[in-house]
C-alpha cells in the first residue's frame, strides 16, 4: 500500500488507500447527514480524477457500511456517471445478505457495463 487517506464526518469515515492497481476506497458506520454531498462529493471527485490520471480502477466497498440514507446514494450516482461518459474504471462492493444494501445497490446496476469497466458486486 503507497497512501492511505481517512476522512471521517459524523458517524461516516471513509478510507482511500492507494493499491498498485487499485484505489480502495472502504465506507465505514453511517452516512446520516442531510447533505452528505458535501462531504462525500470533493472527496470521490479526488479519486475520480486520480484513478484517472494514473490509470486505476476506484474499487468502493460499502461492506462495512451499517446505514446510509437516501441523500447519499446521489453523490455515488453522479461519479459513476462521470465515469461511465469517461475512462474510469469502478468496482463496487456490497453485502448482498444486509437488506438495505441490496436494494440501494442493484438499483445501481443500470451503470454495469459490457467490458465490466464499471461494474457492481454483491457479495
């Protein structure tokens, strides 16, 4: 691992570490806020933008993740948007078994693409 980086607001701490391949970026307790975009969002547009440059793919794990509300699927959104009319490379990772993770993130699916370069994952 070269970098690692912790970002904690509230209940949330998200934690990007730079792989060889990869930046791993690992979402931990819950997102509660009523606008977490402005936390999450200049946070996922640095990683956008240094996947990007360094020809990495972003692999966001939500397995830790105990709770997020609506507010914060948005912000997730528009990345993978970003990414989907770019480059970048996207993996997410989910807990199939944990209810509320299942419903938010197949609805993300419609992201998935043919060449698996944004890609969503229950585990």
């Amino acid at each position: 691992m070269k970098t690692a980086k912790q970002y904690t607001n509230n209940l949330l701490t998200i934690e990007v570490a730079e792989q060889e391949t990869n930046i791993d970026v690992r979402w931990e307790g819950k997102s509660i806020d009523r606008e977490p975009a402005k936390f999450i969002s200049p946070i996922l547009v640095q990683i956008l933008k240094s996947a990007s440059e360094m020809n990495k793919r972003i692999v966001m794990d939500f397995q830790n993740l105990k709770y997020m509300n609506s507010s914060t699927i948005t912000p997730i959104i528009k990345i993978l948007d970003r990414a989907k009319k770019g480059m970048t490379k996207i993996t997410i990772l989910y807990c199939k078994s944990t209810k509320w993770q299942e419903l938010n993130f197949t609805a993300l699916e419609i992201f998935n693409t043919d060449d698996n370069r944004l890609e969503i994952k229950g585990l």
